[in-house]
C-alpha cells in the first residue's frame, strides 16, 4: 500500500524548467540534467505538465496525441531515459493526463470535421443554425463554450480554448482509447498519473441554459463521474499508483469520494477554494485583500472533513495555472525569506501530500510584467481584452494581471545568476523575472539558511515522523484572523504549529501545557516564549514537538 502521507511531489513545467539545447524552450534533456537537484531537494515524484504534441494554444493542455513526445520537447527515447535514470535516484515520474477535450488538431477530431459521424460522436457537438449557439454558456477562457462548424451544420463544446474540443465520455469507444494512453504510459515505467480538470468529464443527460452562472453548476462533479472513474482505475490497474484528480469549482463530498481508498478512485485531489479568498466577489480577474480567516475556515473545513471522510488532501499553495505565493500571500520586501518559508510550513505540516511547483522551494517571485506584450497566456491575453471592453485603463488591466496571469508561475526557473537565470543560452520563450540575480538555486544551494534548506529539512522531517505523515489535525485559535494554528497527533505523540501571517509582530496565548513542548522547527532564531505568550514575529512560523 502506497504511503501518501510519508512521500512529496515536485511538479515541472517543462517548457521553462531548463533548455539543454539552447532554443529557448524547455526539455526533456534540461529535466535529466537536472535530477541531481531533485534527489538532492528530497521528493519522491516528478510530475510533468504535457510534454505530448501540440499546437501549444494552451501550453500543452491542447494535446494532439496523447502517445507521442512533441519535438519541442524531445523524443520517446528522452522521455525513456528520464524515466529510467529518474528511477536510479529513487524518483518516479508522473504524466498530466488531459483528457476533458483534445486539440481540435488531434487526428479524432480532424475527422470528426471530415464528416465522420463515429468520431463526431467521440466529442459533444449540437445540431444548429449557426445564429444562436446550443446553451448560454461561458467558456473559462472567456467568450462562448461552443463553436459553430458551418460545413457540419454543428455546434461543439469547448469548455477552454476554441481549439480545446471537449470528449464525450458517455460514448465507451472513448473511454477505451483514454484507457489505452495509461496502459501505453505505464508500459514506459510511468509511476503516477495527474488528470487535468477530471471532474468536468460527466456532462448532464440534457443541455440547458444557465441564468444564473457560466454553466458550471451543470457539469462540476457530474452525474457519472464516480462510474467513470472507477471503471478507468479499474480497467488500467492504476489503483496502487500515486494518482491525483484536478477538481475544477468541486465539493468536499465529492472530494471524499475520490480520495477514499474503499471508493477505488483516485489518490488524492486539488481543490482551489483556498486560493480564491483574494478574489473579489469570487470574481478572479477582481482584485482585494487576501480574506485571512475565510483561508484559515477554508482549510480547516477542508483537512478535518477529508479526514473524517477518509478523502486526502493535496497541499499546495503555486502551479503552473497560480501566481507565486511569496507574491500573493506573503512578503516581497524585509520579510522575503522569512514569509517564503512561513508559507512553506504552513501547509507541509499538514496532512496530506505537498506538492512543489518549480522555484517555490527558492521563493521565486511574480514577474511584474508592465507590457502586454510580455504576456503569452491564452487566458491572460483573452481577457486583457475582456477588461478593457468593461472600460478598463491598460493601466488598470495590466494591474490586475500582474496578479492574476497564469505567465506569473511559468517565468524560467532561476537556476543561476547568469543570463536568463541559467535557464536557456537561447532567447526564452518568455522573460524570467528580473531579480534572478538574488534569487536563484545556485546561491540559496551554498546558504543554508536559504529557503531551499528549508524546503529539504520540510520533506526529511515529513519522510522522519509519523507524526506528521500519519498524524490526525485539529486547528486552533480559530478566531485569530492573523494567526493559523493546528496541532498533529499520533499516538502518544504531538506537534503545535503556529504561523503568523503577517508583516506585524503578533502575541498570543500559551497553553500552560506548551512548556513541556521543545521547538522542532521555525524561520527564526529561538522562541519567543514570554509568561504565558508566545511572541510570533512578522511572518514566522513554529512548530513545537510535545518532549518525550
């Protein structure tokens, strides 16, 4: 039995990891280069974003053939390699199924556009006249979720990109040829599987219109998503693999279901309540303060409902699709360092399996991109569009996307203090972040009060203690706005974690029982225990192990 509490992932985005040839464009050859800083920094899984062919509309989640490596990428042979050579240093790599829609430029539904009505029926397309599309529904990328077809006289679905045709799981023929894909990846020595938005795969029986939202309510967590999933882990063998489902706008009751072992579905979630409270309205291309305690409600609601529900958690504060966290929750400024590692913390003593995304272990930063131009997100570009329609300044819409892009977590990885971060030799796909030159991994490496430091000791302690790999959660202080607090225990054992979120020096209570605990862990020199306080300054984090 797979021990999820004990193990930690390191997600990559290939395309800006690191360039081994010099294009400008990341590899499968820079990820092999690379896997000695891997090991080193601890993890037990790689997870890969698509390296699959592909137009490249949206970064690769626009998949033309689910079997093949995009040259861009590599080769088959590299992908071997980095398969083979990962295993040697003790990591197993894991491939982004996306298999809600393929590229319009996949083989299934050039045919489907070539009047073949077997593979019409492998995607979700309406009959019409071409003036009024099926349903009012919105695409996630703004605009319509449906394209007009003349020469079919259809409609399909796209609830993403227009070149992002979404696939008919109710026909079995599809359901067979996605069972194929992982039975091919697993064949090449894959270990884990991550599927894209894998909760918006079960369509309703009927399509209507939605008067009161995009249309979401109708296909979240839909009527047959537990029976597909079941019937895909079933039929591949993938039960025992590390697998996680992306659940786009989900429920906690689903959630259980998923990541119940008795429910044969999937390892574990990613839900994305937690990093929605700085949206204003719920609205994410509105800007406001991060609402502290509907973060702390929302993981408390979270962590104690998976564990009475037996679900389990993915932790994580950045990927590719999120801002940097430093940026958006913590400190840029005197507090950098000690906010980057508060966050870190912060979610890698809870339970459930961390995940890293790329550069979070150094503190990387948002870009601040000031130009339009610097953008390449077919999101971010679709809806500066958008914002400026709703009478929006440039100034103002570039703003909110200096927040809010998905380009802020896919800036090159900062490697060195050389050219580009150390990233390409070549002119990157797109500009990293200015400050490489103070923030990069060949600096923080020879620091060993860096950032990176931290993030090993987090993944050595969690792989140490039981406590914390298999430890209950309870939370405390819960009406403290500026502080999340929880306590772990297992068996006779027990962990006190506290962390101030906050640039402000906070004091708070102590538990009289506290002075028989002895700090495991923290971001600053000491504790501050004073009487019957304790002292937390700006941004820090603390844990406390109850002595044996």
């Amino acid at each position: 039995m797979l021990d999820l509490g004990e193990k930690t992932v390191y997600q990559i985005y290939p395309k800006s990891f690191r360039d081994a040839d010099g294009d400008g464009f990341g590899d499968l050859r820079g990820i092999i280069e690379k896997l000695d800083y891997l090991q080193g920094l601890g993890v037990d899984y790689l997870w890969l974003t698509p390296v699959f062919p592909s137009p490249q509309n949206d970064n690769g989640y626009d998949v033309a053939d689910y079997c093949a490596i995009d040259p861009r990428f590599g080769t088959m042979a590299d992908i071997e390699e980095l398969i083979s050579r990962s295993e040697r240093r003790g990591l197993k790599v894991m491939l982004d199924m996306v298999f809600n829609h393929t590229s319009t430029f996949h083989e299934w539904f050039q045919k489907a556009l070539a009047g073949d009505k077997e593979y019409q029926d492998y995607y979700i397309f309406r009959e019409g006249s071409g003036e009024e599309p099926p349903t009012n529904w919105q695409s996630k990328f703004g605009g319509p979720a449906w394209e007009y077809v003349p020469s079919l006289g259809k409609w399909y679905l796209h609830l993403y990109d227009v070149t992002q045709a979404d696939l008919n799981w109710k026909n079995p023929r599809v359901r067979e040829e996605l069972k194929g894909v992982i039975r091919f990846w697993k064949e090449k020595g894959v270990k884990g599987f991550r599927f894209d938005v894998v909760n918006l795969i079960s369509k309703p029986e009927h399509f209507e219109n939605d008067f009161q939202g995009d249309g979401r309510r109708f296909y979240s967590d839909g009527p047959h998503i537990h029976e597909y999933l079941k019937e895909l882990v079933r039929d591949t063998g993938i039960g025992e693999m590390m697998t996680v489902g992306e659940m786009s706008s989900t429920h906690l009751k689903d959630c259980i279901r998923y990541s119940n072992p008795q429910e044969q579905e999937l390892s574990m979630c990613f839900q994305f309540h937690h990093l929605k409270v700085d949206y204003k309205n719920g609205e994410k291309w509105s800007l406001t303060e991060p609402d502290r305690m509907e973060l702390k409600r929302l993981f408390e609601e979270w962590q104690t409902g998976m564990q009475r529900g037996h679900g389990w958690n993915a932790l994580f504060w950045c990927n590719h699709d999120q801002p940097r966290i430093v940026s958006r929750f913590g400190d840029e400024g005197p507090y950098w360092k000690e906010s980057a590692k508060m966050l870190g913390s912060c979610i890698h003593l809870m339970q459930g399996t961390p995940y890293i995304y790329q550069g979070e272990e150094l503190g990387m930063t948002n870009p601040h991109f000031r130009e339009i131009g610097q953008y390449r997100d077919v999101e971010s570009l679709n809806y500066y569009e958008i914002l400026l329609g709703q009478g929006k300044t440039e100034e103002e819409a570039l703003q909110i996307l200096a927040a809010r892009s998905r380009d802020n977590s896919r800036t090159p990885m900062q490697w060195s203090g050389e050219a580009n971060g150390g990233f390409t030799e070549g002119t990157p796909w797109i500009e990293p972040a200015g400050n490489y030159g103070e923030i990069n991994a060949r600096m923080q490496a020879e620091d060993e009060d860096s950032i990176l430091h931290f993030y090993k000791t987090l993944i050595r302690i969690r792989k140490e203690k039981a406590l914390i790999s298999k430890g209950s959660i309870a939370f405390l202080m819960q009406d403290n706005s500026d502080v999340l607090a929880y306590s772990r225990a297992y068996r006779d054992e027990e962990l006190i974690v506290l962390n101030n979120l906050t640039d402000r020096e906070i004091t708070v209570s102590a538990e009289p029982a506290w002075s028989r605990y002895e700090k495991l862990l923290g971001n600053y020199e000491g504790c501050r225990l004073e009487g019957g306080s304790v002292v937390l300054r700006p941004f820090e984090t603390i844990a406390l192990e109850k002595r044996g």
